[in-house]
C-alpha cells in the first residue's frame, strides 16, 4: 500500500471543542491527497461533517476517568483497555501512517494502541487546543512523537516533550472570515448580538442575558438584534423575555452558519472554549466571555485570559455575570462614540483579529505530514528532529 492510500488517523470525540479542529485537519489532509480515518466515541459517532464523510469512521469503547467513583473509574478502566485493543487490531488491519490525538478520552486508546506496535508503529501526534494541558494530553505527551500547541504558553507541559505551536485549527468557512474586517454599529442603526453557550447552550445565558437585555434603554432595544443559541428546555421563555422586552430575537438550539452569525455579529457572549476562543480571533469579534465554572484544570478561564489580556475581549467570571453587570457593559459599548477609534468594540475586534491563526490547520497538517516523511521512523529518532520548518 502506497504512502497516500496508508490513512491518517485521526482520534477525537466527546465536544467540538475537540471535534471541530480535528474536522479541520481532516478537510486539510483530503485537499493534500491523504486518506482519512477517524476514531471516537459512541457519543460523536453521528457528528456530521464534509470532511469526515469521506472518511472511515470507527467507534470504539471507552470513557474518562476524571470525576467519578471508584466504581465509574474501574469501568472507565475497562473501557479503555477494551477500546484501546480493538484500535490495536484496527491500526493494524489499516496499516497506518499516523495517529492523531485531540485530547479527551476518546483520543487515548488509539494513542495507546499506536504506542504499543514497536516496529510498525505509526507516528504519533496530539494537539492541545487550550491554554492548559488536559489530562489526557498530559497523561500521553512524554510519550508521543510531537505536541501540538494552541498557545506558546500553554500550562502544564511535562518537561522534554518535543513540542510546536501551530494554533488551533478552526473549520474552512470560519478560517475564511480572516482579514474580512469589523465595522461598529453605525449610530442609530442596527446592532448585532450573537449569544454562543457551547455546543449544547448555556442555562446561565438563558437567565442571565434576555434580563439584562430588558434593563437597557428603549432606544437601544429597538435597534437590537439578537441571535441566541438556548438549550431546547429553554427556548420559548427566552422567547418569550425577548418579545416582552420589545426585541427581534432568533433563537435555536445549535446555528450550522456560526460563520456568517460571526460574521454579522458586533458582538459576541459567548463560554471560553478552545474552539469558539480561536473562532473569535480568526473572524475578529469582540466578545464577552464567560468561563465554565469547573471546566476540568480551569481551561476555559485560562483561554478567556488569553483573548482578555490582549484586549480583545471582556472577562466576566460567572460569578460576576449577573443581568444588572452585563447591561451595564452592553449599555457602554453600544452607546461608545461613533469614530471607529474610539469605538472599545472596534478597538476589541482589532485585537482579537491581530490574534487569529487561520492557517493552523495547514501548520498542523504540515508537522504531521513531516514526520511521516522523516526518513528514521524510530521513535528516539524522530524525538531528536528539529521542527519541521515554516510554511509561507
């Protein structure tokens, strides 16, 4: 079997924190000619997406270990090694060229069974798209071939591990938005708010922003337009907040277009997951970001600082979001003066842009294809490498 018809597997699952920039690289290699496979879990086995559509999909068994009991860690345990020996016998069958891991639990037993084939073991690559190093990603770093960076700064790296930074990769409609440009809300005229809670919406956004949306002013409610995602539970009483208030609201449980709802937005509320922190910067919105409270490690507080601390956003802790706080925010920002200078939404979007790496899933395409091309497939070989260089 030829070097290109020798697939690329790719193991994620779970969110689409993890999903959305493996559905990236997928779409990347296809371009270049490679062949794709994907492993997951029973939970992302219907996830639809032109790129994995033209490849192999495969569902293995196994679950995470972190936050149960002992008894739910014993079955995680189980699941693994069941998930873990079935892709053993997969990788074997597909004689692959490499295996790349997204992080979560779904991405272990493929790495694990990579790791374990000695001569006719395929590279092996993670990528960590947080600003902290998951536990899964923790647990596999020392081991694999290279790590895969999000942030150059990212927390909680083991020492040694042959790593680069390459950006998360974001899917190609929402790569394109790139250089596209922000305009401000033109005074007295329409003003975009687009409300973002996560792949499976956000309870808080519910309660919190149709409130705080009430509390403004009757001119600026007039001129409001807001786009919400809402846990189906609770579409029809934000609906129905939104109607009271006077405002024109759409409302769903998940959006396909994200790319053009970004694209019109002039501002974003939205959670701090990997996949919508590096959304934000490639299409250039300002945004207010909301943290997960007890997101594993405190990652998504972590990525929301990253975009914060450049100016490109606003943290509001849960704690602190509250209807009257995040009014007043909103009230400020929509009633700024009309140059674009002195515009903080205009001043945010620019610096959220100036972050934005469109081309990461062509950087992280470009490592993975390098090492399968090395010429030393020894793992202690390919550790010792140099980088593999730029891509213009």
């Amino acid at each position: 079997m030829s070097a290109a018809q020798r697939p690329i597997v790719i193991a994620a699952g779970g969110t689409g924190g993890h999903l959305f920039p493996a559905e990236a690289l997928a779409a990347e290699l296809l371009a270049r000619g490679e062949t794709v496979a994907l492993m997951t879990d029973a939970r992302s086995a219907a996830f639809e997406s032109p790129a994995f559509a033209r490849a192999e999909r495969f569902v293995l068994a196994g679950s995470g270990l972190a936050g149960h009991g002992l008894l739910g860690k014993l079955k995680g345990a189980v699941g693994l090694a069941m998930g873990s020996v079935s892709a053993w016998k997969l990788l074997r069958r597909l004689n692959a060229q490499a295996v790349v891991g997204f992080g979560g639990y779904p991405s272990v037993p493929p790495l694990l069974a990579a790791l374990a084939m000695g001569r006719r073991r395929p590279v092996t690559v993670i990528h960590e798209q947080n600003a902290v190093l998951g536990r899964a990603n923790r647990l596999l770093a020392p081991r694999v071939d290279a790590l895969a960076l999000s942030f150059a700064d990212t927390a909680k790296v083991p020492a040694g591990t042959q790593k680069r930074v390459v950006g998360n990769p974001v899917r190609p409609a929402l790569a394109e938005l790139a250089g596209q440009g922000y305009l401000p809300p033109a005074p007295d005229g329409v003003i975009r708010l687009l409300v973002l809670g996560g792949s499976l919406g956000a309870r808080v956004f519910a309660d919190v922003v149709p409130d705080a949306v009430a509390r403004l002013d009757s001119g600026l409610r007039q001129r409001l337009v807001v786009t919400q995602q809402c846990r189906p539970e609770d579409l029809e009483r934000v609906r129905a907040a939104y109607d009271s208030a006077g405002v024109a609201a759409e409302l769903a449980r998940f959006f396909p277009d994200v790319a053009t709802r970004l694209a019109m937005a002039h501002l974003v509320v939205a959670r701090a997951g990997a996949s919508t922190v590096a959304e934000l910067a490639c299409a250039g919105r300002p945004s207010v970001l909301v943290p997960l409270p007890g997101a594993i490690d405190n990652h998504q507080l972590g990525n929301a600082r990253a975009l914060a601390d450049f100016g490109g956003a606003w943290l509001m802790p849960q704690g602190e979001f509250t209807a009257e706080s995040l009014s007043v925010r909103l009230a400020g920002l929509f009633n700024a003066p009309a140059t674009y200078h002195d515009v903080p939404l205009a001043s945010a979007a620019e610096a959220a842009a100036t972050l934005g790496q469109p081309r990461a899933a062509r950087a992280l395409a470009d490592m993975v294809q390098w090492l399968t091309r090395a010429p030393a497939l020894a793992a202690e070989r390919r550790r010792a490498m140099a980088p593999p260089p730029e891509n213009d």
